[in-house]
C-alpha cells in the first residue's frame, strides 16, 4: 500500500483501540450502514457535478467506510485486512479477464460479457441469474438489473403489446423520450396518492419470482 493508506488506516487503528475515540470504537457494521449508504450517493452528485475536487473528497469519505468496516472486520477476523481486500479484487479482476491476462479473445463485445458472466457464474455457484441483485436497491436501479438479467433467459417483465402501445404514444425512444415518461410516470402516481418507489419495488419483487420460477426454481 501506499504511505497514505497505510496512515488511514494506522489512524483507524488508533481509533479504534483503548484510548482512542469513543464513538468510533462503538461503531459496528449495522450502526455505520446508513453512512456507507450516504457516502456513496454524495460521491455520485460529485461525479455529475463535474467538480474534481468534490470528487476526491467523497471518494476519501467513501475510502473512510472501507477502511471503517474492514477495522472491524478484522476484530473478527485477524487476516481481514485491506490488503486482503485489495488482493480477492485483484484475482477476481484478472480471473475475469482472460482476454488482457490469459492470452485469450473474443470475437464481439458480447462474447465479452458472456464469458464474463460464466466465470462470475462459475465464481457464485448462483442458482438463478436474479441471484446477487440486492433488493434493498433504489427500485428503478432494481428493475434495470433484474430486467438485464432476466434477458439471459428470455424472460419480459411485461407483454410485447404494453410496449407497443407506449411506444405509439411516445414516439422516437430516446433519452428525452424515456426521461418524460419516467416523469409522467411519477406525476400520475401522486396525482393518486401513490408511491413510485413502493409500486415498482412490488412489481420487481413478483418479477424475480416469475424469473425464477421460469428456472425451475
């Protein structure tokens, strides 16, 4: 690690141990959640704001949580080090990229993804292709996962003809287009005192047991 790394996280240690702060040697993994969880929303502003500076900081902050719940960890755990960390994301990156590493090719992007997806499959031992998507996500970030995912075994959140008829009222399918309609979306959802976010996350919910039940599962 570099010498300001390893100063992060001599600092956590130093917080963390008798004598330290008081309120960072309370924390655990569920107390810190909702930080994480904070964190990781504002370094994205930073990231569509365009400024470089907010960005360095955020991503400093978000460093922090890592750092934060791998101290803990290792309370736990004594070879649970960043280090650690840093080298199970270091296999896994070269392990799915036979094509830089390993000497291997691929004809067309979609190979590339296929055979990304068959080590990350290989790596899970997943069951289903719904299986790592977490449902505690925003529900629009839910249902574009599940809705990628659910293509790989040809299943449709909805009927052909629903889509046909919204596109015959929105015309061109772009961003502009998609971004009205999102936002009509939410207006006539209000306009009935209705939660967006609760009506997609329980459409999302019985569409991944449609996708599973379309495996067998």
């Amino acid at each position: 690690m570099s010498d300001s790394v390893d100063r992060l996280v001599q600092v956590m240690d130093q917080l963390r141990s008798p004598g330290g702060c008081p309120w960072d040697a309370e924390q655990t993994h569920e107390s810190l959640a909702r930080y994480l969880l904070e964190e990781t929303y504002e370094a994205l502003e930073a990231m569509d704001s365009g400024n470089v500076s907010e960005l360095r900081e955020e991503l400093g902050d978000l460093l922090l949580q890592i750092v934060f719940h791998a101290r803990i960890a290792q309370e736990q755990e004594s070879d649970f080090t960043l280090d650690s960390i840093a080298e199970g994301v270091v296999d896994k990156l070269v392990r799915r990229h036979p094509h830089v590493f390993s000497g291997a090719s691929f004809e067309t992007n979609e190979e590339l993804e296929a055979n990304w997806a068959a080590v990350k499959l290989q790596e899970k031992q997943r069951e289903s292709v719904t299986d790592g998507v977490p449902l505690a996500m925003p529900a629009l970030q839910l249902a574009t996962q599940l809705i990628y995912r659910a293509r790989k075994i040809d299943v449709q959140p909805t009927e052909g003809q629903v889509k046909d008829d919204i596109r015959s009222v929105v015309g061109q399918v772009n961003a502009e287009s998609i971004t009205e309609l999102l936002v009509v979306a939410v207006e006539l959802a209000r306009e009935q005192d209705l939660d967006p976010e609760s009506l997609l996350r329980s459409a999302m919910t019985t569409f991944r047991q449609e996708v599973r039940a379309a495996e067998g599962l």
